[in-house]
C-alpha cells in the first residue's frame, strides 16, 4: 500500500516563494522516482520530475524558477518554488508509477494573487 501527503501550499504574491512537500508512505521509496503535476480544468502536465538518482528535470513553463529536491531519510520530495506567478496558481499533486500504477496525493493549492 502507498499513500503520498502533500503539504505546504498557500496564498503568496508575485515574486514569492513557497515550498511544497510530498512524503511517501510504503517501501524503498529510495528507488522510485516522483513527479509532481498541476491540476487544469482538463489536463494535468507535469511540473517536475526527480529520477531515483536524484536528477530532476522541469516543464519549461517553471525551469530555472523551481527546484525539486528529495530527502530519501525522510521519503520526502521538496518542490522549491521561486518568483512565484500567477499563473502558476493551482491544485498540485505528487505522484509515483510503481509498476504501471499510479498513486496521486489529495493535491496542495496554491494561490499567487497580489
């Protein structure tokens, strides 16, 4: 059984920062990789993506602008998010493929408003 929990989402201003985290429960979670997506009205991309090794990669929308990050101590993912805009606003979820099925978080909200 694998159940993800994000956390850290809110209201900030343009130019902010906020970061948000994903802990995963159930099992060597040091060799999945996690990818985090943001909810549209009738898609959901993908943000940014850490490999098991630790290599992220981002949509361009958000590159240079976020950081992802993980802590395998803590099961933990960190998306560091940086000169926040508005529209980056949005439901954000983290996610996990373990043999072809995928576990989603309940999704964090962010709002970036002035």
């Amino acid at each position: 059984q694998v159940q993800l929990v994000e956390s850290g989402g809110g209201v900030v201003r343009p130019g902010g920062s906020l970061t948000l985290s994903c802990e995963f429960f159930g099992t060597r979670f040091s060799e999945h990789g996690m990818t985090w997506y943001r909810q549209y009205s009738t898609s959901r991309p993908m943000v940014a993506r850490i490999s098991a090794a630790g290599n992220p990669s981002y949509a361009d929308a958000v590159k240079g602008r976020f950081t992802l990050s993980r802590d395998n101590a803590k099961s933990t993912t960190y998306l560091q998010m940086d000169n926040l805009k508005p529209e980056d606003s949005g439901l954000y979820f983290c996610n996990v493929r373990l043999t072809e099925t995928d576990y989603w978080g309940q999704g964090t909200q962010i709002i970036v408003s002035s």
